[in-house]
C-alpha cells in the first residue's frame, strides 16, 4: 500500500499555515495551532528549509515563512522534500532506476509507471495557495478528513 508519511501529512499542514498567516511565524505557534509536537515539528521546518521552501528569521520576531509566494509551492514538492520519490517500486524511481532483470518482459510496470504519473501530476498540480483558500474537493462522497 502507498501511504504519505506523518512526516509529510504534518509538513504540509504546517506549510499551509503558513500560506494562510503570509508572515514569519514561530514554531511554537505552528505547532500549537497544528497540534504538532514542537520536537517533531521542529526537524520537519528544518528539512523543509533545507529543501528550500521556507526560509527562517532569527530573534525575539523569528520563525519560519515561505521562500515563495503559495502559488509557486506545490504539494508535490513539498511530500518529494519530506518523503522523497513517490515511486511505488524500485524500477520506477528516477533517483535511483537500475535495469531490472525482468524489464523487457515485466507486463506490470505500465501499471507502476501510471500510478507514479498520476500521483505526481495530481500533486504537483495543487499549491499552497490551492489549499490556503479551501478551494480543494474531493470526487469521493466521504473520507477519514472530511466533514460528514
């Protein structure tokens, strides 16, 4: 089964406050307002940073805000800066696709190959700004986030 991690369900939260708040603002308020732990939060902006999608400011005002405007940050980036390839199997990954032995006569990997397309294309079709204003809906008529 395919499955975003924790790691990238609480980044993108905490990016999304960040789209909504458009300022510097500090971890404890995100976590605070996330219900993140502020440790787990903490390595998770750090890794964001390191991606280069939000920036920090140091002192008394410091924090973290985004290195872009919310429209310019995609989902897609930001799950590939917390989780890396969302390549479903090995032979599929860019980062690291070696010859499989059974490629030429492997009958599933158009399969594989369609599913990591659709998945990156979805995500990276959606910013932060996309999510910022609620403009996102679902097809399915209910799911564990939504409101019943």
């Amino acid at each position: 089964m395919i499955r975003i991690s924790t790691k990238s369900l609480y980044g993108l939260r905490a990016m999304i406050y960040l789209a909504k708040k458009d300022q510097v603002s500090s971890t404890a308020a995100i976590s605070q307002s996330e219900k993140i732990s502020y440790e787990y939060l903490e390595k998770i902006l750090q890794e964001l940073k390191g991606a280069g999608l939000i920036m920090s400011k140091r002192g008394v005002e410091g924090g973290y805000y985004l290195a872009g405007k919310p429209k310019s940050i995609t989902v897609g980036a930001i799950v590939r800066a917390l989780d890396g390839s969302l390549s479903p199997v090995k032979c599929i990954d860019e980062a690291t696709h070696k010859k499989c032995p059974e490629e030429s006569a492997c009958d599933s990997k158009m399969v594989w190959q369609k599913l990591y397309d659709a998945m990156n294309d979805m995500l990276d079709a959606l910013s932060l700004a996309d999510l910022a204003k609620g403009g996102v809906q679902s097809k399915r008529k209910k799911t564990p986030c939504t409101k019943k």
